[in-house]
C-alpha cells in the first residue's frame, strides 16, 4: 500500500498532461535538462576548483600560529526624525 502502482503512474500522468498541456511539456523537459547539465557542470568546477585551492596536509607542528584579530564593526545610528521625509524629488 505504500508504493505507487502501475496504475496510480498512469492516471497521475493523465493529470499532469491535462493540466500542462501536450505541447509544453516537451519544452519544459527540455529546459529542465538544460538546467540540470549547467547544475551538473557548476558542481564539477566548483569541486575542481575546491581541490586546486586546497593546501597540502600538514602536521600541527608545520602549520603556522594563527591569531584572529575581532572584527572592529562601525555604528550607524539612524536618521533623525526631522531628515526622514526630506529626500530629493526624482523624476518618474
């Protein structure tokens, strides 16, 4: 009872042809298989590119101390209540 059978494919593709229409589907499959290979070939260079840049294994003795230094953040305090409606009219 959990899994489809043949019949619950055939009457949900009647559905999806019903409501998508004959003539998209096609070009629908076909810009989902577009998608997929500009997916696939991205994850590819993004792997390579992960490997090039990946530095050769060292032992704790070789690699070099690190001391992070905290981010120094800058405050922006709000406009004040009289500059808020004064901005400068542009033309639509």
């Amino acid at each position: 009872m959990g899994s489809l059978s043949p019949w619950h494919w055939a009457i949900l593709a009647v559905v999806v042809v019903l409501l998508f229409g004959a003539k998209k589907l096609p070009d629908a499959a076909r810009s989902l298989g577009k998608s997929m290979r500009i997916f696939k070939s991205e994850m590819r260079e993004m792997q390579t590119e992960n490997k090039d840049q990946t530095p050769s294994l060292q032992t704790p003795s070789e690699s070099p101390a690190v001391n992070p230094q905290p981010v120094q953040s800058e405050r922006v305090d709000p406009p004040k209540a009289s500059e808020q409606g004064h901005h400068e009219a542009r033309p639509a």
